[in-house]
C-alpha cells in the first residue's frame, strides 16, 4: 500500500479544517457555552489548515512535513 499524495493529505487536511470551523462558528453564537470549547476548536481549525498549506509544498521533504 503506497503512502497518500501530498495533495490528497492535503485536501484531508483542509476538509477537517472546514469541519472544525462549522464546529467553532457553532459554538461560538451559543452563549451559554463556555467560551473555551469554541476556542478549542478555533485552534484545531487553525492548526489543521496550516499543515494543509504546509502540504502544498513540493519541495520539502515528507519527514519535513509531519513535524
């Protein structure tokens, strides 16, 4: 079994990216939640698309990019 594309781990990345977001913009307008819950997804979100845009690079190699 080969490994993933870089593209397609990429794409993953993103999609689960998207995800947490709805799950933070959701959490954020319920008031009654605490704010932390939100934020953590917040950064889940942020974190993810960045390892998405980190996967876009061709020129690193892929132990490079997994830490």
């Amino acid at each position: 079994m080969s490994a993933p594309s870089r593209e397609a781990l990429s794409s993953a990345f993103h999609t689960q990216a998207r995800s947490d977001w709805a799950v933070y913009l959701h959490l954020a307008a319920l008031p009654e939640h605490p704010r932390c819950h939100a934020l953590h997804y917040l950064q889940m979100a942020t974190e993810k698309l960045g390892k998405a845009y980190r996967f876009r690079d061709t020129t690193a190699r892929r132990l490079r990019l997994r830490k």
